[in-house]
C-alpha cells in the first residue's frame, strides 16, 4: 500500500507547483501586487550604496560640504521608501498565504468527508491531521515567505550584479573567482537537504498518528499499565523525528557558515585588490567602500535563498502530501432513489473480500419484506457486520448485487440510502455541543417534534439531566453512560425517520438491565420499518420474524427462534454454547 508519507519526487516537482500557482488565482491582483512592490523595494534599499559612494567621493574626500546635506537627505529617503514599501509587500504577500492556507485547509477538509470509509481504514487519524495542519501550513508560507520573498531576492541578486560591473569589472571579477566553490557548496545542500525535509514531514506525521492513537486510548493505556511503554514508544518517536530535525538543521546551518566564509573571502580579496587600486588611484575610496557594501549585499540574498530553499524543500513535500490527499478518488455518486421506499432488501449472490483473496461473504442469497425484522447473527469472523457495511455502501460487493426497494445498490446515491437506513452501531458516537446538534443535524424536527421522539424512546429523562435540548454533551458523550449514549444515538437514528432501521451489536457493551432498556425501545422503534439485527447475543434477536445464521461467510440457517432451537443445528448449539452449557459440542 502507498504510504503517503514516504513520497520520493524530485527536489522541485513543477507539475506540483502549476497546481500550487492555481492557488494564487483568487488572490493575483494582491499576489501581483506584492510581486510588484518588491523590485521597487528592492531598488530603493539597493541604491543605498551609491549614494554612500556620491557623498564619499563628491563631498567627504574633497571636503566639498555643500550639496552634502541633500545627498544625506536622499539617502534618508531612500531608506523610509524601502521600508514602506517592505510593509506593504509583505502584508500583502503573507495575506494571500493566509488565504491559500485557509483555502486549501477547507478543501482538504471537504475532501476527506466525501472519501470512501475504507479509506480511513487504512490511514490513521493523526497521520490525515498533519495533512490539514502542518502541512497546510506550510503551503501557506511558500507564496509568502518562499515564491514572493525569493522573487525579490533574485531580483536583488540581479540589481547587485548589475551594480558591481557598472563600479568596477575587475573587482567584480575578484569577487566572484569563488563562484565555483559557491556552486558546489549550493549543488551539496541541496541534495541534502531534499532528503532531510522529507525524512522530517514523514516523521511528524507519524509522531502525530502516535499521539492521536494514545489519546483516544488514554484509558486501555491506564488499565493495563502501558504507561512506561508508551512513554518509551513515544520517546523514540520523538528521537526519529528530532534526529530527522536536527540533519536537516546541520544542513542549514552548513549552508550558512559556508555562505559567511565565502563572503568573508571574496570580502577579503576585494579589500586587497581595491585598496591597491584605489591608492594607484585607478579607482576612488568612494567606489571601494560602496562596492564592499554591495559584495556583502550579493551573498545576503543568498544566505535568505538557502533558508527559502529550506521552505520550498518542506512545502514541496507538504504540496506532494496535500495534492496526494486531495487526488485520492471520492465516493461515487448515483441515482436518486425512486418513491419513498418501503425498506424492501435483496441479496442476489454477494461475495465480498477486503483484500481479494480471503472472502469474508460468498453467494450470500436473502429477501427482506418490508417492515420485517431480521436477526443476524453468528461466530466472530462470519461477516455479520460486513453485510451492514455493505447495506451502507461503506464497502461494494466483490461479486454479486443488494437490491434497496427493487433498485441496485450500487447504481444509488450513498447520501440517500443512507437517508433511507438509520444505524445504531456498537460504538455509540456522539459530538461535542448541544444535544439537538447531535439529534437532529438537519434540523427536520421541531423541539416538541423531537421531544416527544425522545420520550417515546425512554430517553428525554436523559436529556433533561443535562439540560434539555441545548443541554452540552462532551467529547464523545463522555457525560453519559453507554447505555444513555446508545440511546440517544437510537433517537438519532429515528429522527430521520427511516425505512429501515440497522442496529449492529448495539447492545454488546451494555449490562443486562441497560440492554433491556434499549431494546424495548428497539422493539418500538420497528413499527412500519424493516428491522436488520446484528447481533453476537443470541438473546437480542429471540423476538425476529426469522434469524439468519452466518458461518464463515455463508449462510447456514434461517428460521425463527423456535424452529433453529427445534433442528438442533448450529444456532442451538450457539444457544446452549451462551446459556453455558459447557458440555455442548463446539461449532465446527
């Protein structure tokens, strides 16, 4: 499987970068703007030096005072433009990267709910986090402190060149004797430093997948004294990404030692060179001091390049992440479904594998009527729960077809089937905020609409303990006991008032006086609605129109309560095998 996190593309992946640029498109007139106010700032720190040459040679040497006055006035005026204009620019520039950041965080966002289930199957949590966090981030800074910032560094680099062979060719000349040395130095950190930021994104995510894991296990961690070992687990994560962090700072920090001892040089040859020209008189004291200043201004943008070259490396392979994530294919639509719908299901020969080798369900063949309720049921393994989640078109048939009031399931619309089914899983999941939030999302009921709901169900008393219904439930309604939270997800499932109605172990964690509770309020939700039970209790499915036995993956009975205990086949070994009869024989 590809791992998102281990991507290998090149140092600078331009096809990533077009789509970057299609980012920028809501924003051109303030990106265009900032790109616009760089070389003008540029020009007007750039132009500093000369002026500095002017008042050296035109006025301080000569001892020339008058016209002095101005050249420092000019000089002062050059200095409030480059940073008015500096402002502006990177206001402008750092507000389209907050735009792109939020932008792309909603669109990442927007696209994971519309993935698949099994995606999220196979990529953990925290790992998908980073996506929309870190990585996100780092986005947001390339058009600001990366492209833009670049932009203006090039054209300095550009205007200072310039400059130099303008003062004086021969020791523009001396200056750049080391370039060589420069380029290999740049060719070396580069290479380097591609691997190093990759190795720190990979890294982050997996210390975040860690923490998101651990968290939502806080409790498992605890009751079986995992502390030590996850703190060691987690301290070696967090040793991979800190040893990922620090090569790539080492990298930086060479680039920049590199850079000051190569400036150092060609300083040190300009001294010696110019002060010998300018004492032969071939060259002024003035043009000395101002190309010194321009040879230190042509390896400051180079030093700012090697720390944006650092972001471009991280947002690269954040772009790699993002654009990975956002290419993953969503669910497929469908049809709308015809009429209302009276929750009538067939099973034409369903096959259905996770990994395309070992089936979960083979030739699977049942008619539901509708308004009937049937109970499923069987050993761990047999694929009850993988049915519902092929009723729910989490997963789609391997072989085979489910047809949903006389329509392919397949050819469906997820959204409206999953209208069309309440489910009430075995981990009852509720949201942070109000109680009619989580009841209610659509807002199809009104409060005495959705009260009444609630005390048809047992479960206003529970409401009213916290409040009513703008009462605050906690993360994961973890204000409530499981059997209060299953009910209120039972309300859930009715307030959408559904054809059918799908209970998948939902009372496999509760007690016995709990799951009474809950499923004498199952028992009055059936009325007018096909009713599917999945179940490992036996006990929970007794009062089904008929019991479906599955068996390693095929179905092996079918009848009521009464006429499986009567064939003395696997269901009432199952039952003898529950009501503790250890002396009965085991399924096989």
């Amino acid at each position: 499987m590809f791992d998102m996190d281990e991507v290998t593309g090149r140092h600078l992946d331009w096809s990533l970068f077009r789509r970057f640029v299609r980012l920028i498109r809501p924003y051109r007139v303030a990106a265009v703007l900032a790109m616009v106010l760089l070389p003008m700032a540029t020009a007007a720190r750039l132009v500093q030096p000369f002026l500095v040459k002017i008042a050296i040679d035109n006025h301080i040497v000569p001892g020339r005072l008058a016209g002095l006055a101005q050249v420092a006035a000019l000089f002062l005026a050059a200095a409030c433009v480059e940073s008015l204009l500096g402002f502006w620019q990177g206001y402008l520039a750092q507000g389209v990267g907050q735009k792109i950041t939020a932008d792309l965080r909603s669109r990442g966002f927007r696209h994971l709910l519309r993935l698949p289930v099994e995606y999220f199957d196979h990529h953990p949590s925290g790992r998908l986090v980073t996506r929309l966090t870190s990585d996100v981030e780092n986005v947001g800074e390339l058009f600001g402190s990366g492209v833009a910032a670049a932009f203006g560094e090039v054209f300095s680099l550009v205007f200072v060149v310039a400059a130099m062979l303008w003062l004086s060719p021969t020791l523009t000349l001396v200056a750049f004797a080391l370039l060589p040395l420069l380029g290999m130095v740049l060719l070396l950190f580069r290479r380097r430093m591609r691997q190093a930021m990759r190795q720190v994104r990979a890294r982050l995510a997996e210390l975040n997948g860690y923490l998101a894991e651990r968290i939502a296990g806080v409790g498992t961690v605890r009751l079986f004294g995992q502390e030590q070992r996850t703190l060691t687990e987690f301290a070696d994560l967090q040793e991979d990404y800190r040893s990922c962090s620090f090569a790539a700072i080492r990298w930086d920090v060479f680039l920049f030692s590199a850079l000051e001892t190569i400036a150092a040089l060609a300083i040190a040859g300009v001294l010696w060179r110019g002060g010998l020209s300018a004492m032969e008189g071939v060259a002024t004291f003035g043009t000395l001091v101002a190309f010194l200043e321009y040879v230190q201004r042509f390896f400051a943008p180079l030093r700012k390049l090697s720390g944006q070259y650092s972001l471009l490396q991280a947002s690269n392979a954040s772009l790699e992440r993002i654009f990975g994530l956002l290419d993953q294919q969503v669910e497929a639509g469908g049809v709308k479904l015809r009429g209302q719908g009276r929750g009538a299901l067939h099973f034409d020969r369903v096959c259905f594998s996770y990994d395309g080798r070992d089936a979960v369900l083979t030739d699977l063949e049942l008619d539901v009527a509708p308004g009937e309720m049937i109970g499923i049921v069987g050993d761990t393994g047999s694929g009850k729960t993988t049915l519902g989640r092929l009723l729910l078109k989490f997963y789609t048939p391997t072989r085979g077809q489910i047809l949903l009031d006389g329509q392919q399931l397949d050819a469906l619309d997820p959204t409206e089937v999953r209208r069309r089914i309440g489910w009430v899983s075995q981990e009852p999941f509720l949201f942070a905020g109000t109680v009619r939030d989580n009841l209610d999302p659509m807002g199809r009921l009104s409060d005495a609409q959705l009260r009444e709901l609630l005390e048809r169900c047992g479960a206003w008393a529970v409401v009213e303990g916290l409040g009513g219904l703008q009462g605050e439930l906690m993360e994961r309604g973890r204000n409530l006991s499981a059997g209060e939270r299953q009910l209120l997800c039972l309300v859930r499932a009715l307030a959408a008032d559904p054809a059918i109605l799908l209970f998948d172990e939902a009372t496999s964690r509760l007690d016995a006086a709990t799951e009474a509770v809950v499923q004498q309020q199952m028992e009055r939700s059936r009325h007018g609605r096909t009713v599917l039970v999945i179940a490992h209790r036996l006990r929970s499915v007794q009062r089904a129109d008929r019991i479906v036995l599955l068996h390693r993956g095929r179905i092996r009975e079918i009848g009521t309560h009464s006429e499986l205990l009567a064939r003395q086949g696997l269901y009432a070994r199952l039952w003898r095998l529950q009501r503790l009869d250890l002396n009965a024989a085991p399924v096989r």
